[in-house]
C-alpha cells in the first residue's frame, strides 16, 4: 500500500482491524470508530509482558490482542486513529 500522511497500514506479520468495544468482533463498516485488534504473528509481536503473563493474556479477546489505541478504517484500507482507550 502507497503511504498516506496521517494514516496507518498494518505491519508485515500481524493481522490488524478495528472490533466493537462490547461484542469484540471485527467491524466492516468504514469510517466506524473502534479498539484497534491484532492477531499475532510470531516473532513480529512480543508474547508476553515482562513479569505479568496474565495482563498480556487479558488484553486478548477473540484471539485478538487490544492494544488500547481506537480507530476507524477509511475505503482504502487504512487505519485512521481516534484517541486511546484507559483499558
């Protein structure tokens, strides 16, 4: 995908979307703000937190991994961030 300013793509490895903040599934509207989600694909993402496995394992809901930040996505594919969360 070309670069746009202001805009995210993904990283190689990992799968990412935006999921509803109560069901946790993935959201296909574009333009829906939502938790951004990623599905880890080893070694692009870390398997634990340093001394606390079970905050890591918490973050996980539907085999996706929240990491706190919220986004819609636009027409493009790309991920527009909102703001983040107090997860």
């Amino acid at each position: 995908m070309p670069i746009k300013p202001d805009r995210w793509a993904g990283v190689p490895g990992i799968a990412a979307t935006v999921v509803d903040a109560r069901t946790f599934q993935p959201i296909t509207q574009t333009g829906r703000v939502g938790l951004i989600a990623l599905r880890p694909g080893w070694p692009a993402m870390m398997r634990s937190y340093w001394h606390n496995p079970k905050g890591y394992a918490d973050k996980f809901k539907n085999g996706w991994y929240l990491c706190g930040d919220r986004a819609s996505i636009d027409p493009d594919g790309y991920f527009w961030f909102v703001g983040a969360t107090t997860m």
